[in-house]
C-alpha cells in the first residue's frame, strides 16, 4: 500500500509511519530494524549498500541533483528523479536525508557554502589581518580561478544569477523543454580566462558551440 502510495520500492520509516500511524519504536520491537520489516514484506532495496546508508555518497547525490535541476531550470519534483537524466532514484535522497525537502535544502546548502568559501578568503585578506594568515589565503584563490574545473556551488551560482537562461538566446529550459544548458568561460580559459564568478555565464548548447573560441 505504502509502496503503490509513493511510486517507488524504497520508503522511509517517517513515510511509513504517516500512512499507516505506526511508529518507529513498534517496527524496530517486531522486526528489528527498518530493512529487515522490508525483506519481510518483500520488498527489494536497492539503496541500501555497504555504509548501511546507501551506494551513493553525498557528492554524486548533488552532483545528479544539480544535473537535473539544470536540466529542468529548477528544482526539480521528488518524481522526475526517476527519469532521465537522472541516474539516482529518489529513494537515495530519502535514505540520506529523511525528506525530499530536506535534500533539496541539503544541496543548497552545499551550494552556498562552497562558493562562500570565497567570501571568506577574500574578507581574510584585509587590512589588519596577520601577514601569515593573508599569504596562505591569497595562494589559496589562485589555484581555483586557475583550474578550468568548475566547482558545483560556483556553477549553481551562475545559473541562479542568470535564471537559468542562456545569456544570448534568453532561453531556458523551464520555458523551453529540450533546452541544454552549458556553464561558460566568458574570456575562454585556454586564452588566460579566470574560473571566477565574473567570467562565466550560462549559454544554451547552440549559443556555446556558436561561440567557439571567441570572446561575446
């Protein structure tokens, strides 16, 4: 009943209890732990591997979490994460973090902090901040505006900034289902081009490969 409610083989506990009233302390007294009441009711789990929290880490769940919400241009439904381009089912999510909800505020989260890592670096180095502090700070930023890697919170800001719409055409794939989105080198790093907020921009597939190795 629960399964057929949900849409999908795995569910958690939390899930189990809001259909069905029961709680956790009355499942854990009848069937031990939560995959064990599974099996019983013959239930396959595929999420569940070796760590006991599921075969994904948290790092491939955001990183198919962002491809998704680009590929829509916005977050995505707990249920589109059982088409493509997704390739981590929702039950994923729900192991990890207990709530849809909760893994979308997850990813944001993880979002935010890895490009207010560099907030932080820059407000260290001001004036009054120790000389040792400032040089270790400073040879830190070089190396990320310097790898043509684009790091998943970097790349979700552009996209929030731009509205997930291609800077040149104005599409979006929201509006415009089938639409590509592409996260771009304004200056293009193989010509000295920064990896910095202010040098990327997001291009639909056709605007980037139009664009080639020139600067718009």
């Amino acid at each position: 009943m629960v399964a057929k409610k949900f849409g999908y083989s795995y569910f958690t506990t939390d899930q189990f209890a809001a259909v069905t009233g029961i709680c956790r302390r009355t499942i854990r007294n009848r069937f031990v732990n939560w995959k064990t009441a599974l099996a019983k009711a013959g239930i396959e789990n595929p999420e569940y591997g070796n760590t006991g929290r599921g075969r994904y880490s948290d790092e491939e769940c955001f990183e198919n979490l962002f491809n998704v919400w680009l590929y829509h241009g916005r977050a995505p439904h707990r249920d589109e994460m059982s088409k493509s381009p997704s390739t981590i089912g929702v039950a994923a999510y729900y192991l990890r973090w207990g709530t849809w909800r909760k893994a979308l505020l997850a990813f944001v989260e993880r979002a935010n902090s890895d490009v207010s890592a560099i907030t932080v670096r820059a407000e260290v180095v001001q004036p009054g901040a120790s000389t040792e502090i400032a040089v270790i700070e400073m040879e830190r930023r070089p190396k990320e505006e310097d790898s043509r890697n684009i790091r998943l919170g970097l790349r979700f800001r552009v996209l929030q900034r731009d509205s997930f719409r291609c800077c040149s055409c104005g599409r979006s794939p929201a509006i415009s289902p089938g639409v590509e989105l592409h996260i771009d080198h304004v200056i293009p790093f193989s010509r000295g081009g920064k990896t910095a907020l202010d040098n990327l921009q997001t291009l639909c597939k056709e605007c980037n490969l139009g664009k080639s190795n020139t600067q718009f």
